[in-house]
C-alpha cells in the first residue's frame, strides 16, 4: 500500500482545512518544498498536492507546485480546481504524474473520459461523501449519487485510481467507520486511495489489510506528530497488495 502524504497549499503555506472550509485553518511552520525534499529522503514515492486557493477561487499556488515538481524527485500527483483540458495539459507538462480531478468529474464526467484517454493512468477522480452521498464544490453542494453509483462510470476510462474521502469518518460523526471505504473498493473495479481515515498509526495498519485499497492519504496525523513518515511507510509497505473484490 502507498502511503501519500497530502500537502494542501493555501498563500504558499501548508496547512490543513478544518471541516472543509477555509476559515481558521491549521497552518504548519514548514516551508512546503523543503518539507516535500524531506518527505522524499524518508522514502515517499508519491505526493499528494492540493492548491486550495484555487479549490476556492481565492489565487492559486501553481509556482510553488511547480517548484515541488521540479524538485522532489518523487511523483506527484496534483489537485485543485482542475476543470478542463487546458489545466490538465498544464499540469502533465510541468512534470505531474497524475492530475486529481473532483466537481469537474460530477459536472462534467465527459471530461474525465477526454483526459484519461489523452494520459492513461494520468487521471485520479476524487471523491468525496457525506451521508454516503457525493458531495461538491467543496462539500457545500450535495448530489444524489452514492459513491458507487458515481464511480462506475468510470471503471473504462483507464483511471490510475479513485480518492475516497468519507467525510463522516474523518470528522468524526457517530457510528462512522471504514465500510463505505471498503464498499466502494468491493463494488468497482478501479484502484481505491483512502483518504480522511488515518487518525493513529493503527489506521495504516488496519488500512493496508483492506482489498482493494491501494493507497491512504495522511495530513494531519502526519504533519501533527502522531507518526512520522517513515514510520507509516514502514507498517504499509511490509503488507503484499490485497487483491481488489473484483
């Protein structure tokens, strides 16, 4: 299993939204590129990058993005506001791996199939629910598809992966737990990267044990101090892949 750490950008620092919403972040004291270099030298394969301006229409962070690109050498997968071709063909052209697309694949799902077919395993769709429903524009809209339902239509365009983010869970709702993680991961056949579901060590572990899960994204736990980096690649990658349901 690969442990992405996810680096949120938001006026060129790092930070972490509580709730999803842009007031009152958690801000860390970390120069974003230097902590992605350090990142790398314990062994990470993979960052998860997000310009959050850009996700709320309030700048963006694409310099410094592009500067994390440059300089990791590591792969990098990219999200934030990602919404036509233009941005897609920005983004692999600076060197991204892949590119996360999230409302634009709702709104716009033609698109997706468009960008996978131009980079095959290029193309990451993101999606995120509340009340086992999709949720967009920042989880301020919610639509009437069930994670499943949504994500089937794209189990032949050639994504690289899905991120789940179980909006219940990660904030803690009542009687929230990892099953609507793993009933997407059981009912489509398309690589799941969990996200929102890593509060201890223990996740990684429990995490790298589900089939179908290829992947976990980690932030806060990570960047809070609960484990370091190596710590959690270590316990995920000591795990042979679990074959997917399907």
């Amino acid at each position: 299993m690969i442990v992405y750490p996810d680096l949120e950008l938001r006026k060129g620092r790092l930070v972490n939204l509580l709730d999803g919403k842009m007031e009152n972040p958690i801000v860390y004291d970390l120069d974003p590129v230097k902590c992605a270099k350090d990142l790398v030298a314990e062994g990470a394969e993979w960052l998860h990058v997000v310009d959050i301006d850009a996700v709320f229409n309030e700048g963006e962070n694409t310099d410094i993005i592009k500067e994390i690109i440059r300089k990791v050498g590591c792969k990098v997968q990219v999200g934030g506001a990602i919404r036509n071709m233009e941005k897609v063909h920005m983004w692999m052209g600076a060197g991204a791996s892949r590119v996360v697309i999230a409302t634009a694949a709702v709104k716009y799902p033609h698109f997706v199939k468009a960008a996978a077919t131009a980079y095959p395993e290029g193309v990451v769709v993101s999606i995120d629910a509340k009340s086992h429903r999709v949720v967009v524009e920042g989880w301020t809209e919610t639509t009437k598809f069930t994670p499943v339902e949504f994500a089937r239509q794209f189990e032949n365009a050639g994504l690289a992966a899905l991120i789940y983010t179980d909006i219940d869970y990660a904030y803690g709702f009542a009687e929230s737990s990892f099953s609507h993680t793993t009933d997407l991961a059981k009912n489509v056949k398309i690589p799941v990267i969990a996200s929102g579901l890593v509060k201890s060590i223990d996740d990684i572990s429990t995490l790298s044990y589900l089939a179908g899960i290829s992947g976990v994204i980690t932030s806060r736990a990570l960047f809070g101090g609960k484990f370091t980096f190596k710590e959690a690649n270590a316990i995920a990658s000591q795990r042979e892949p679990i074959a997917p349901f399907i």
